[in-house]
C-alpha cells in the first residue's frame, strides 16, 4: 500500500468509502476470515494490515460512531471530547489513597478509538520497555532492536533525519510540533538549567539512556488529527473485502468447546451474531477487554462463578495488573502576556529521574499551554483562564489495580479499582517531580511568561502530599489488564493468543506486562503489527 500517495482526503474517495460501506452494510455476511473487535490504535493496525490482502474477508466493528467531527479532526480541539459520546466516560472507585476521589477515566468510543481524542503525542516507550517485554514473554521480537525496525518501517517522520531511528514513507505521519508556542522552547531551556540534555528528537536517543527535554512528536499535519484509523483503515475503506460496522457492542466472543467462533453484539438495537472462520481479536482496550473475556467465561473462576457465569477458562490474570500513568494536574502559573495555544497545546516534555541513583526515567512532565486541575484543586485555587501548567506524571508507577464486573450483564458498568497512589514510592516520586516544575515555572528562562505561580506554591510535608492526591489524575493511559507473560497471572503468550483458547488473540494496550515510558499510542501501533505480521504470515 502507497500511503501519502493515496488521495483519501478528497471528497470523491470520501464519497467511494460511504457508498461501499453503506452497501456492505446493507449486506452483512454471517461469516468473515477474521473479525477485529474494537477500531483503537492497535484494532486499526491489524484490521489494515489483514485488509491489505483482497482474498481476506475483514470485519472491524466499533461501539462509537464516526471520527469525521470538528472534536476529532480539529488538532487543538482534542479536549472537547472527553465527557461527550465519543467518551466511554469509565470513572474509578472511591480511592482512599486520593483522599476518597472517584476520578474520571475517559477512552476513546469513536472509530480510532483513543487515537481519535488523544493529545497525538508520538511517543515511542524507552529501550528498556522493549527488553523488558522480550524478557517477560520470552520472545525477542518483542525487544528493542526488533521494535526499533517495525518503527523505521511505519514511520513518516518530517524532523531531522535519523536513519538508524527514524523512518520515512510510513502510515503514521509525525513531525516535531510546527512554529511552537515561545513558551514551549523556554522551558526546554529552564530544563537544560536543571542538568537536563536538550535534544532535537523527543524520540530516538533521548528514549535510550536517562531522559531529557525535547519539542514534542505529533501526529498533526496543518492543525489537523493524524490518526492511527485514517492512516492504516480509511484507505482500504472502498475496498469490497472491509467491513467497518459502527454502533456496534461487542458482547462476548462465541465459543465452541475451547476454540473461538464468533462474537455476539448489540446492534440497532437487537443482538446478533457474527462467525469467524479463522479468528477473533479483541481490541478493546484495557477495560472493555478484560470485560468481554469474563462475560465469556474467560478468567478468575471464583469471580465468574459468583456472576453465574460457566467457567471455560480459568485465567486469574484477567482484569488484574491494571496500570496507568498518573499525574498531578495543579502546577500552573498565570501568564504575564495571555498566549493562545499552539498546535494540540502540549508542546514540550521531559522525562527525567525523581531519584538520580534510578537506572531510567521514572517522570515525565508535559508543558499544556492552558490551566488544567484536578476538580479539587480547581475549587480551591481558582486558576484564571489565561494561565499554562507543567503536568508531571508518572510513568512507572509501582501501584496495581483491578478491573472486575459488577454483573453478567454486559450493559452494567466494570468496578475499576484503580489503586493509584496505592504505593507510597509513587507518592514520594510525585512530590518530588512537583517540587522540579516548580523549580522549572519560577526559573528565569520562563520569568517573562509569568504573572504569579496560581500554584501549589511553597508546601512541604503532608500539605504537599495532600495536595498531589487532591490534584492526581489519570494521563488516559489505561494497561496491563491481559498481561503477556508466562507465569500464572499471564492471558497471553509472545503471539497474543489467549491462554487455553484457540483463534482468539488480544491486541491492546491490556497485554502491556508493564505500561510503557510515555504515551502509549507508539506502543500500540507496535502491538497491533506484531499482530498483523503473524496472521499474515499465516495467510
């Protein structure tokens, strides 16, 4: 496939795609070659890449509707999805750890799934993430070196050349963020005041040894989304063999025995089912995946028992390991001069050691060039609207949580125990990223863009704790509940298939062993070629 030759964005291949979709529709088959639950990150790369091969019959489903609305397309207006339809608008437990908060957790339901209402960051996870799944799955082609070269392949990066890191003609179009904000390269440079390389590439070297500062790599081209599902799907989309069926709820996946048939949905209100005469993957994220496979029968035994639900497969793992990166949304700073945002408003990062004695980085920190707190914090500092904030996360939080079901319904919610701040490490790590972006936002290379620090301001001790669980909130990147692995608590093996199921595999962020350094759209793109390459290497 010819991906930045394809004249997809033209209103005739617009026009191709909604009448050959409408007639697939119109005429669904009973039975397809695969079926790929879930249109996300990873779901578009295997549903494309098991598209690009005419004699496949391919059935991508999706629970949301269409990605062609100003919300999605519009690179500055990412954040008006969340809390809207296209937000499957999941909420975790009252955390005792977060001072009893029940913070929201928003995902993507619109085809493109995350990567349709995502910051567009590029961030490819640090060398060592790579070796640690080789390690965990027992499989090298999951390490770093192998991993490198699928990114050369499916890269079209516009910044400086790099040919041992960076590819060019690729589906996925990246560049570093165009004409930034001045705010965005002043606080590369306040970073550089506190020991911090400054690097041209946010990836590449700088996600090889102990981190640095960097303008951010986007997945924008002209103040538009490039997304995951417009690069690997909607090229294919005229195709006879594609089927994108939207509105439709994966409910469980049909078993015969201990093989995978199917899958049964609710669709227009009825439900139905759908046969697959090679196999079902799920992509359906780090909730809706672990759900699918309980209601399926696929889990911890006792949990299925007490739901009522017939054991097929006893995999205690399910739902388990939950993790996610965490930051405190509360450091902000009102500007001197207002300043619009520029680009997806996120145009600078650091990633860097809350310890110098750790091997690796364990924060990272975001530049947003407007105000954004937690609810509590908000209430109480009242940050006014012409402001910016540094967002230090934590990208290798040490706290686990929990996905399980509330029912055997499966319109009822999940209880999602998010267990965050659970580890008193990841609080000590916290405050003391915050006390760096203090030191960075009061730095003289960011004086001229500061009016006051809104705050936290100066706090120390238990009111800095307090403050940093007041303020904690969730950086949307949700993982690990289907771990690959092999030990007991493993769902999958290196080549994703579901332990003790056959034609059943799983391409997600859930089979993370670990959440990666950093956003986690790269890493999925990777784990949806991974996948890709073994069933088309099949055939």
């Amino acid at each position: 496939m010819t991906y930045r030759s394809c004249a997809t964005d033209t209103p005739e291949f617009s026009r191709r795609v909604a009448e050959n979709q409408r007639q697939l529709k119109n005429h669904l088959h009973d039975a397809y070659d695969y079926i790929v639950c879930g249109s996300g990150t990873s779901g578009s790369v295997v549903a494309g890449r098991l598209a690009e091969n005419l004699n496949l019959r391919v059935l991508l489903i999706e629970a949301g509707g269409s990605d062609d609305v100003p919300g999605v397309t519009d690179a500055g207006a990412w954040f008006t999805n969340l809390g809207t339809e296209r937000d499957w608008q999941f909420q975790a437990q009252p955390n005792p750890h977060l001072n009893d908060r029940a913070i929201p957790l928003s995902m993507g339901k619109v085809l493109g799934g995350g990567a349709s209402i995502n910051v567009m960051v590029w961030s490819r996870g640090h060398s060592s993430d790579w070796d640690y799944f080789a390690s965990e799955s027992g499989d090298p082609a999951w390490n770093y070196a192998s991993t490198l070269a699928t990114y050369r392949r499916i890269e079209d990066w516009q910044g400086t050349p790099d040919a041992m890191r960076r590819g060019t003609g690729g589906p996925v179009f990246i560049q570093p963020v165009p004409d930034p904000n001045p705010i965005a390269p002043a606080m590369l440079r306040a970073a550089g005041e506190q020991g911090m390389t400054i690097f041209d590439d946010q990836n590449g070297v700088m996600m090889e040894g102990p981190g640095g500062a960097a303008l951010t790599n986007v997945c924008l081209e002209n103040g538009r989304r490039r997304s995951i599902f417009r690069g690997y799907v909607y090229p294919l989309m005229a195709q006879p063999n594609l089927t994108v069926l939207t509105h439709t709820h994966v409910l469980r996946v049909l078993l015969e025995g201990k093989r995978a048939v199917g899958v049964e949905v609710f669709q227009d209100g009825k439900i139905r089912s759908f046969k697959a005469r090679h196999e079902v993957v799920l992509s359906l994220g780090a909730f809706n995946t672990p759900k699918t496979l309980m209601l399926s029968g696929i889990g911890n035994a006792r949990q299925l028992l007490r739901h009522a639900i017939p054991v097929v497969q006893d995999l205690p793992g399910v739902g388990q390991n939950y993790q996610d990166h965490i930051m405190v949304s509360g450091c902000i700073w009102e500007y001197e001069q207002p300043q619009a945002p520029r680009n997806n408003a996120g145009e600078s990062t650091f990633l860097w050691k809350s310890e110098p004695d750790l091997d690796v980085p364990d924060i990272q920190t975001f530049l947003a060039e407007l105000p954004i707190a937690s609810a509590e914090v908000q209430a109480e500092f009242d940050p006014p609207a012409a402001a910016w904030s540094l967002l230090p996360g934590l990208v290798r939080p040490k706290s686990r949580g929990s996905v399980t079901l509330s029912s055997a319904n499966p319109m009822d919610p999940l209880v999602i125990d998010s267990a965050a701040l659970t580890e008193p490490e990841d609080v000590q790590a916290l405050v003391r990223a915050v006390g760096l972006c203090r030191e960075i936002g009061n730095s003289a290379s960011l004086s001229s863009f500061v009016r006051r620090e809104v705050m936290p301001g100066s706090m120390a001790g238990t009111q800095l704790e307090t403050f940093v669980r007041n303020a904690a909130s969730t950086v949307w990147h949700q993982s690990c509940t289907a771990k690959m692995g092999r030990d007991a608590f493993s769902v999958v093996d290196s080549q994703l298939r579901v332990y003790g199921i056959e034609g059943l595999r799983i391409a997600d962020a859930s089979i993370m062993p670990r959440v990666t350094t950093g956003n986690i759209m790269a890493p999925c793109v990777i784990i949806g070629e991974r996948l890709g390459s073994l069933l088309t290497c099949r055939g």
